[in-house]
C-alpha cells in the first residue's frame, strides 16, 4: 500500500522536523550508556504508535500533550485521523516500511492481541537497523514476541483502565501501566516516562503468568460491566429504566469506594453476609432455571471471599450452602 498522509496530498510520508533526520544519516549526539538509553531521553524520542484504536488514540494524545513527537500508524483511514489532527498528531495510513523507523525512534505497536504476533514480524522484516525501544500494550502478551526485534529495549505497557473509543489527553491521567521491561535500565526508563504523562507505573513480576493477569483486568472491567447491566435489567421493572441504572451504579460506587477505603469486609453487604436464607431463596426463585444456575455458582464464590475476610461465619455459611443444594435439588440443578 502506498503511504498516505492526513491533510497531504503526497503519496510519500513527509517527516516532520523531528522525524526528517531518520532516514539520513544519524545526528551527532552523547553516547549511549551501557545497557540502553538514560532513563530521561524516551520523552524526547520520537515515536511511532502503530494502532489507531482506543489504546493508540490515548498514547499518542498524551505523547503529544507532552511535547512529543509522535505518529500514528493504522492501515486504513478512518475518523482516528481527524481526532489526531485536531491534537497535531502526524497521521499515516501505511504498511511497514523503513522509512518511518530510526535509531531514536520508540515503536510501540497498540492492536489487538490476536493481530500483535504478525504485526511485530511484519515491522521486523522491514527494519533498517536497531530502534531505541519497542513495546507493545497486551496485557496478555509478553516480551517474547519482541525478542527477535533489534531494540535498545523491549517493554510490556498495559493500562489498567477502561479507555473511551477516542481517548483525550486525559485518558491516561492517572492510570495504572503495568511495566514488564527487558532491562533493570529499561524498567527505569519506562517507569520515568510513564510518570511523565501523568500515569502511575506498576512493576509487572517477570515470573508472573500473564493470562492470570490479564484474566483478572478482564474480571473487574467486562465482567463487572456485564454484571451491573443485568442487575439494571432485573431492576427495571420496580424502577423504570433511568431509576433502575442511577440506583445500580450508586450501589456499585458505593461499594467501590467502602472496598477501596476499608477493604472487603467492610464493603460486603446484604442477605449473603447476614445469613438471611429466606432472602436467598426468594433471590433464586425470581430467576429461570439457567440464570438461577449462573447465580448459584457466583454466590459460592461470594461466600468463599465473605468468609475469608471475616465477614460470614463460617457455620452461617454451611447454612446458606445447604439452602443453595436444596433449591438446585428442588430445581433438578443437583
């Protein structure tokens, strides 16, 4: 495919000054440290984001907000171009080309993680020398697919957040960022950098396994997402649509901010934790066969954190199990 740049007719990319130098000979300039960069220059590097998506529309607005150089990369055009233009964000639809990568420039590749695999290779086969730095923002994925990439450093950088569709300035202020780095050096430089545009930087254990990891990213964004929806639904009815989604969320902040201030057992709450097996039971009989199911096998999971922090004793909790096998009994589920 032809490269194309947003706003130019031209059919070749046309560097802007931070990137003109790339494709000519090398600048003058200190000497490396051993090991790879100093921990102040990945700010000061140009950068080339490959993935216009929720994650690469949120690293290239904070780039640029910093004062970065940056580019975004995606293979077709689409309105990403027109949300990094009104940021001054240098936009190209491309395929992997030399051209657009350097001795300074830090690739970092935001696309989903079935694609990450091929697309790393694809830039790979195209790469004219050593880059500074490559990463990529899988929470799934690790440093092994970078390997092969001739990179100073290679880094993990996953947000713990749930990022808008086209991510402002703000979408990463603040954030979590897992960091799994190659080095102790690249640590240290990704961690200066990730503080720099305002987020908060987590050290990811190298021995860590990150389908576990990103399970649970999984756990307390989609699926408490799925979950308070349904909650909503099955609240509608008493208190119409808008009642039903103020009065959810409200509970859900609630017990966020009790859970984060006091822990666990401060923030469980209601018939579970009080025993109230009567109340169980009228739970499950207002839902059919299948979502009772689903229920029950949430609850024994609720029952083994209530009483783990505490909060349920433990014959109160034998109880409440017996009243579950009965109605699953009751209801052919046993």
């Amino acid at each position: 495919m032809v490269p194309s740049v947003h706003g130019r007719g031209s059919s070749e990319p046309a560097p802007s000054a931070a990137y003109r130098r790339l494709s000519g000979p090398a600048p003058s300039r200190p000497a490396r440290a051993a090991g790879g960069p100093s921990v102040t220059e990945l700010g000061k590097r140009p950068w080339l984001v490959i993935g216009p998506g929720r994650l690469g529309c949120a690293l290239a607005a904070a780039l640029a907000h910093a004062g970065t150089a940056v580019r975004l990369v995606g293979r077709r055009a689409g309105d990403w171009q027109d949300f990094a233009a009104a940021r001054g964000i240098e936009t190209l639809v491309s395929e992997p080309q030399a051209a657009l990568l350097g001795p300074e420039t830090v690739c970092f590749f935001a696309v989903p993680d079935d694609a990450l695999p091929e697309l790393v290779r694809a830039w790979q086969q195209v790469l004219p020398a050593e880059v500074a730095a490559v990463a990529h923002g899988s929470g799934a994925l690790g440093l092994e697919l970078l390997a092969g990439f001739p990179a100073a450093m290679q880094l993990a950088i996953h947000p713990m957040r749930a990022l808008p569709p086209r991510g402002t300035e703000a979408a990463l202020q603040g954030a979590p960022l897992t960091l799994l780095a190659s080095t102790a050096t690249a640590r240290a430089a990704a961690q200066q950098w990730v503080e720099s545009v305002g987020a908060r930087a987590i050290p990811f254990a190298e021995s860590a396994d990150r389908s576990r990891y990103h399970l649970a990213c999984s756990l307390a964004a989609n699926h408490l997402t799925g979950l308070l929806i349904r909650a909503t639904e099955l609240a509608t009815a008493a208190l119409g649509p808008e009642g039903a989604q103020a009065g959810v969320l409200a509970l859900a902040e609630s017990a966020l901010d009790r859970l984060r201030e006091h822990g666990a057992a401060d923030a469980l709450t209601g018939p579970l934790v009080r025993g109230d097996r009567g109340t169980l039971r009228a739970h499950l009989r207002g839902l059919n066969a299948e979502d009772a199911a689903r229920y029950l096998s949430q609850l024994e999971e609720l029952l083994e954190v209530a009483v783990s922090c505490g909060r349920l004793e433990p014959a109160s909790a034998a109880a409440l199990r017996e009243e579950m096998r009965a109605f699953a009994r009751e209801e052919g589920q046993a």
